[in-house]
C-alpha cells in the first residue's frame, strides 16, 4: 500500500468476497435510493394535489366573501329600514297611548253625561207624556178664538211666538227669514190658520225631536 510502502497482495477468494460485498452494498443503497425517490414522488404528488384542492378553496372562499359582503350590505340596509321603522312605530305607539289617555277620559265624560241625560230623561218624561195628553185634549175652536185677536194678551202671544221658534223649519206655515221664523202676530196667526193640521204638527213634534229633526237652535230661541 503507498502510506505503508509495501506491496499488498489478495487472494482471488479474497477478492471474490470483496466483490460480493460490493454489490450487497450497491443493493442496499439503490433500494434506500428507491424508497427515498417513491417517497419524493409521493410527497410531490400530495402537494400538487393540496394545491389544486387549496386553489379551488380559494376560489370557492372569494365567491363566498362576494356574496357575505353583499348579505352584509343588505342587512344594513335591512337593520337601516327597520331602525326608521322601529323610531316611526315608537312615535305611533305614544300618540296610540295619549289617544287612548284620552278616549278613557271622554269615556268617563261621556259616561257621566249619559248618566245625567238619562236622569234628565227620567223626569222629562212625565213631562211629555202630560204634554201629549194636554194637546190631545186642547179644543181647536179655541185656536180659532185667538185668530180672532186683533191685539192678543202678552202670554198668549209668547205662547205662539215660542211655537214658532220650536217649528222653525219643521212646519211649512212657520215663516223664516235669514235671522229665523218671523215673529209677528200676522205671521204667528198664518201658522194657525188651520187648526186641525197644527195640533197634528204639535202632537208629532216629540217624535220629531226624538228621531234628530229639530234644529238645536230652536230650542235655544224659544227659551229666549
């Protein structure tokens, strides 16, 4: 050998085993080098198919972010509409509440009103009916007795005067101008002329008023 400067001789056994050895290693490493290239080829094969996978995510995420950004942007608007809506319903909703404040307040108004109209009625209608029975009991020749006036007394002439009032624009033969009936003796004879017709039109009157066909301001004009 050269660092031993000396001749090295071998048997051909020797040789032949030396061989041998050679290739048993060769074997070995050729068959690492095998399995470490499957290994590469298989690892290169995962991640080009990761990639592939991970580019089409990506292109499934971007869609996905488009049409998240668009549901964002219509719930805004939404939660926008329904903020005014909301504001206009709470607007609404006091105004129902001070309407209904005062609906219960008109109530007890109109319920205390009905109470006294109904207290009212009760000593009214003995009234009426007493009423009634004086006109159905009332003689007609005395109407004619009172045409006859030329000058009637005081309470008679108010008597008719406050007839006119009540059947102003009720009876036909109750003259009116733009003030009202026409309070004159002439005109309060005119309404009487016909005495059968007139204690018709005086026993119908309560009816009239009970079914809303007297004018309210008749009764003010013939309490003055």
């Amino acid at each position: 050998m050269d660092t031993d400067r000396r001749p090295v001789y071998t048997t051909p056994k020797s040789f032949l085993e030396l061989i041998k050895l050679y290739l048993g290693m060769l074997d070995v490493k050729r068959g690492a080098i095998e399995k470490s290239k499957d290994t590469y080829e298989t690892g290169v094969a995962k991640l080009n198919e990761t990639s592939s996978v991970v580019t089409e995510l990506e292109a499934k995420l971007k869609v996905v972010l488009v049409e998240v950004e668009a549901k964002k942007i219509e719930a805004e608007k939404i939660e926008t509409v329904v903020g005014g809506e909301k504001a206009i319903v709470e607007v609404e909703n006091a105004k129902a509440n001070e309407k209904g404040t005062k609906c219960a307040e008109i109530k007890v108004n109109v319920s205390a009103i009905a109470a006294s109209a109904k207290k009212d009625l009760a000593k009214a209608i003995p009234l009426v009916e007493s009423t009634k029975e004086k006109l159905e009991n009332l003689d007609e020749k005395q109407f004619t007795t009172i045409k006859s006036f030329a000058s009637p007394p005081k309470p008679v002439e108010s008597t008719l005067f406050a007839c006119m009032c009540l059947l102003a624009k009720v009876d036909p033969n109750v003259p009116m101008d733009r003030k009202g009936p026409v309070l004159d003796w002439k005109s309060a004879k005119n309404m009487i002329n016909n005495p059968k017709a007139f204690k018709v039109v005086l026993l119908e009157f309560a009816d009239k008023v009970e079914n809303c066909l007297v004018p309210h301001v008749n009764f003010k004009q013939a309490k003055e």
